[in-house]
C-alpha cells in the first residue's frame, strides 16, 4: 500500500471518515487535527510537515477498519448476540428527569465515580456559549456528568480528545456511539500498551446515523426566531417519563420548542454523511453495554422512563449488577424480539443499508470491509438511492459554506418536487381504479 493511502487522508478521500477522532489519538506526532469541513462535518486535517506516514491514523480509522471478529452472515451483523437484556432506568430523581429515557448513560459512570472505580469518564456536553457544538471532555465529578444529560444527534469527534488524558486519571469509563467505540477498540488492538486496559467501561449509545452541523445551521436559518442562539437541545424534557423534543435555547433565556415528530427525522436524513448509510450497528456491538430508547414497547413502558440496556461483556454484565445492588439502577426484564422489532436499522432500514452498500461497491467506489457484505446477491437498482448517495459525495465534496448550502437546498427542492410528483401519480392512479 503506498504511503498515500497509509494515511487517514485515504478514509477522507473515499468519504468513508466517521468523524471518531480516533486518528488524532493513535498519531505519534500529534500531526493531526479535527476541523469543520464546509459540509459541517468534523474531518481530520494533517499537518505535512510533522507526518511521518507510519500508517498508524490509517490503521486505527473507524471507517476504514474494523479490528475486531465480525460474524460471516447478514443477520448476525445486524443484531448480534447478547450476554442480557433489561430494561432500566436511574434510581436518582435528578438524573433520571433530565436524563435521555432512563438516564442510565449518567447513572453508571456516577455509580463508577461513586466506588471509586474511576476518575474520569470520556463524555460529550452542549456548551451554552452559542457554539452549537458538542464539546468532548474528561468529567471528574458527578456534577459534570450531570452536565452532560440528554441525547446531542449530531457528530461528535468524541475520540479526539483522548490525548488530553487526565496525568491523575485512576481509571476511565466513557460514553459513545458505534463509531466511537469502533475506534476505541482499533486502538486497542494497535496500540495495546497504552489503550488496552483504558476504560474500565465502553458504554455504547444506540445510533440511526448523526447529522453535520449544516443541519443545525439549516434549523436557525428557517425555524428559528431572529435573535442569538446559545444552544440546540436535541430531546427537551419537561419531566420524568417523555421523549423530550427539539428546544432552541436563546440568549435572553426563552426557548422555542419543535414539537413535530418528523422533524428530526428529516434533519437525520439528509444531513448525515455518506459513510453512515453503510453502517450495520445500530446497537453498539463492540461496547460492554448499550443504552436506547424502547422504541416499540407499549406506552405504559415509555411513560415511566426507561432505557433498553443491551449487554455484551461480562465486565458490563458484572458493573450493571454492581450498579443494581448499590441502588444506582433499576433493572426489568426485556423481550428480545419485542426489541428487535422497535428498533429501526433491526427492521426497516436493514434493507436501505444493504442497498447503499452493494449500490456503491458495484458503481465502483470504496466501501468499508465487511466480511458479511462482500458477496450481497445482486439487489434491485434503485435510481433514488444512486442519486441520493451522489448528493451525499457532492455534498462532502463542497469546497467552501455557500457552496455546499447551495448543494443542500438543490437537493431539498429536488425531493419536494419528486414528493408532490409521487402524489400526483398515486391519486391518478387511485382515480383510475375506481
């Protein structure tokens, strides 16, 4: 492989770059950095001068590599074997009203601190500075992990920030989507020596895919109130038990609420980047445990405010019934296919990721190496999917904001042409059969 592609460069190149971070730890040299590319998305920028192309960002990528046993059929990939499976919620009041479903993501890292297990945990918050950009850090106390509560559906270079481990860090756990968590565990088949016993706990959250912050910007320019922003929550919540929804947070303390359900389903979709369409794990496979939201269970169920808790380890199995005998949780039983059934890339998006997939590889592009997808069966062609993934590349390819702006709204104007287009012809054709 030529010293080109033995650099992250090649993950950036093939638009197969995750955003992890991940490249910014393995680097001896510190020669890389993450800066916002004109898309919106965090991408790895290398300073020439002090790279050496020892491989090592290349080896480690999340998008590129997976160092780690991948079972050889597509339904194993997608929902793979689990040691438990509950449901839980936190036991203290505080963590578990302001918490994402059941606050367990800040419940176990308390607990953690609590025993003195850990120091430190690698955890992402939304600073309210008006940067509107999730902000990785190392959280020393309960008090900062109480900080960082709520989902933020949008990518974070979570893993960048691992140079800046703490000097007195007495053991870490951290919190992370797949793509993170990926990462961690490349490092710690690369570079065992320094990373291999790092985190006492990989705590993984459940992922659809992860807007770029053109999406946010898109939100202010068209649905917010014309004043300074100090930040977006993603998944407001007034009380124990709800959802939450969409808040924008101004400056002069008031908020506007986007209580519609699609609306960030169409933020997710069209702002997330192309590498997320080719990604198979939803529920966080290579983490010790992973946390969701009960997507499907009854609304008696969603009403008290629970996570789905998937474990893999038994390190997780072994924390979360420590949690659960010191108080910190509580745990319900969980039907698997009750979950399987609720959870979306489990169900109906499984095919579109299949499609994007073989689609891509067969127009001859660079796709992640997945030994259960190499030799998908021919699929029915799609023009809408080729279309859509070529937006995304041209997207991506954007060389300055306007630009890639320009991009964005020509393909919005694009869809709702092809939308009112596809309703036309279906009440045609439904007056045509009467």
């Amino acid at each position: 492989m030529d010293a080109e592609k033995r650099t992250v460069r090649f993950a950036t190149d093939n638009r197969l770059c995750t955003g992890c971070g991940t490249c910014v730890a393995a680097c001896p040299k510190r020669a890389i950095a993450m800066r916002e590319s004109p898309a919106g998305f965090p991408r790895p920028v290398i300073e020439e001068s002090q790279c050496t192309h020892c491989g090592l960002c290349y080896d480690v990528c999340s998008g590129v590599h997976y160092h780690f046993e991948l079972p050889a059929d597509v339904d194993g990939l997608f929902l793979p074997p689990l040691r438990a499976l509950y449901l839980g919620r936190a036991t203290d009041p505080a963590i578990h009203a302001l918490g994402q479903s059941g606050g367990m993501a800040t419940a176990l890292p308390t607990c953690l601190m609590g025993r003195r297990d850990i120091s430190h945990a690698l955890v992402t918050r939304m600073p309210a500075d008006g940067s509107l950009r999730p902000q990785a850090f190392f959280a020393s106390s309960p008090a900062e992990l109480l900080e960082c509560v709520g989902s933020k559906y949008c990518l974070n270079p979570l893993n960048a920030v691992l140079p800046q481990w703490p000097a007195e860090a007495a053991g870490a756990a951290m919190v992370g989507l797949p793509c993170h968590v990926h990462g961690i565990r490349n490092l710690q088949h690369v570079l065992p020596r320094r990373w291999g016993d790092a985190f006492k706990l990989v705590i993984g959250l459940f992922c659809l895919q992860a807007e770029g912050y053109l999406g946010i910007e898109h939100l202010l320019r068209h649905r917010s109130q014309d004043k300074p922003v100090s930040r977006v929550l993603y998944r407001k919540k007034a009380a124990a038990g709800e959802r939450g929804y969409p808040c924008i947070e101004y400056a002069d303390g008031t908020c506007q609420d986007f209580q519609e359900d699609f609306i960030w389903q169409f933020y997710n979709d069209t702002f997330a980047p192309l590498r997320c369409r080719f990604c198979f794990d939803q529920i966080n496979r290579m983490s010790d445990l992973a946390l969701g939201d009960p997507n499907g269970f009854s609304p008696d169920v969603l009403r008290q405010g629970l996570n789905v808790v998937a474990v893999y380890t038994a390190r997780g199995e072994e924390i979360l019934e420590r949690a659960r005998q010191d108080g910190a949780v509580e745990l319900f039983p969980c039907d698997r296919e009750q979950m399987r059934k609720g959870q979306v890339l489990l169900t109906s998006r499984k095919p579109r990721v299949l499609s994007a997939y073989s689609r891509w590889k067969r127009l001859g592009r660079t796709v992640p190496d997945v030994p259960a997808l190499r030799d998908l069966p021919a699929r029915p062609e799609r023009l809408s999917m080729r279309m859509f993934l070529e937006y995304l590349w041209k997207l991506e390819a954007a060389t300055s904001r306007p630009r890639a702006y320009r991009k964005l709204m020509r393909w919005i104007a694009f869809r709702g042409r092809a939308a009112k287009a596809k309703g036309w012809l279906a009440r045609l054709l439904g007056r045509g059969s009467q």
